[in-house]
C-alpha cells in the first residue's frame, strides 16, 4: 500500500531504519536480495540528488 502524502517520510523512514538494521542478514530469499540490492542503489540516488540540492 502506498504511503499517504502527509506521513510519507515517517512512514519510510521506520521501514528504512528496520531495512538498515537487517542490511546484511543471509537468511533472504533471492527476491528479497534483489530488492536489497534495488533499495541500496535507490538510496545511493537519493545521495547524490541530495548533494546536488544542498
């Protein structure tokens, strides 16, 4: 479900912190190694988009 606009960011970032906590667990299926690997190049955009606005 998608976040609502108002709570996007809170939202997010809960999911994001548990994301971080479990970066390198090894008992992933290969679905969700591959949306690891699609989160971190997503979060690596984000850095670089940041640090061209800051």
């Amino acid at each position: 479900m998608a976040n609502m606009g108002y709570c996007r960011f809170q939202n997010t970032l809960t999911d994001l912190r548990d994301c971080k906590d479990n970066l390198f667990a090894e008992d992933l299926s290969v679905e969700e190694v591959k949306a690891r690997e699609r989160l971190v190049a997503i979060c690596a955009e984000i850095m670089e988009e940041w640090g061209e606005t800051s």
